[in-house]
C-alpha cells in the first residue's frame, strides 16, 4: 500500500514500522553522464573540478568524464571565468578578499586566477570594509572600549578582511566621531 502523501511504500497490513522508500526517491538511475552534468549546471555555475568531483561517481571511466568536460566547455555550458564572476559578484559586497580567493581555492580555481582577483578586489577593500562596517555599526557605533574594538576588529575579520583593512577601518571610524563630537 503506497500513501500517497508520504512518499514511502508501507506493508499491506498497514503497519508502518518497516516502511522503505518509494521507487521514485529521487534516484535518477538512467541519465546519461552529460544529462547528469546539464542537469546540474542548469542550477547554479559549477567549476570543472566540483563537476568532476560530482559526476564522478556516475562515470564509467575518467577518459571519459574528461572528454565530457572538455565538451561541456566547448558548447559554453561550464566555464570557470563565469563561476568566478558569479562568486565575486554575490560575495564582495559582504566578504574580504581572503574569503573571496578562500571560496574560489575551494571550487578548485587556478593559483593564477585566485591572484588576479585577489589583485582586483584589493583595490575597492577598503570601500566595502568600510559599507560593512557602518551597515552594522552605524556612524555611532565607533569603539569606546577595548571590548568594542576587538568586537568590530572580530566580524570584519570573520568577513574576510585583513588586519590591515581592519585596522583602517576602525581607525577612520575613531577619527568620524571625534571630528562629530568637536562640531
């Protein structure tokens, strides 16, 4: 007896105790490995090695899944350029540059690329420390106390920015509120 409503597939004397999942538990046992692929890009962008690392399972040989990938580039359907325009695009305005190229090293982008946009996200750092910062402080919430400071220093710090940045930050936020208290 199937309910309907549950998904799973109980005895037909009702009793649910040893109930085992339905034919139709997201199992998808006869999609081809570029199914499996397009499927999954036609989510979010993924890099070639989260593909790999995703599709492997399901290939019969990795000559294969190779040769899947270099098409898949080919047609335009993965492309790390475009996962790393997506990952800074959705993280700058909220993260550093260290968790930014820390992201990217994850999704399994080249030395090369991580320091390229680590080159270009050094440029506005300061700027968006700065927005971060009075998004969640606010121009009144310059550190009185040493608690404070290290409190302000900690969430920028956990955001990806160096200590450097930090520093600057917390320091131009000092100098705003001695210049507003003088006024």
């Amino acid at each position: 007896m199937i309910n309907p409503d549950s998904g799973f597939t109980s005895s037909p004397d009702g009793d649910d105790e040893d109930f085992v999942p339905g034919s139709g538990a997201k199992k998808r046992p006869g999609l081809s490995l570029k199914a499996r692929a397009v499927n999954l890009l036609s989510r979010r962008e993924y890099s070639r090695a989260e593909l790999l690392r995703k599709l492997s399972a399901h290939a019969d040989s990795p000559e294969a899944l190779e040769a899947l990938l270099d098409a898949l580039t080919k047609e335009g359907w993965q492309s790390d350029e475009r996962v790393i325009q997506s990952v800074v695009h959705r993280r700058s305005h909220i993260h550093g540059s260290l968790r930014i190229t820390q992201e990217l090293k994850q999704k399994g982008m080249s030395d090369g690329q991580v320091a390229d946009i680590r080159a270009q996200l050094k440029d506005t750092e300061l700027e968006r420390a700065q927005g971060v910062w009075s998004k969640k402080f606010g121009l009144a919430g310059s550190a009185q106390t040493p608690a404070e400071y290290a409190r302000q220093a900690r969430f920028l710090a956990a955001r990806g920015f160096s200590h450097d940045i930090v520093r600057l930050v917390l320091k131009n936020a000092s100098k705003v509120n001695l210049d507003e208290e003088s006024i």
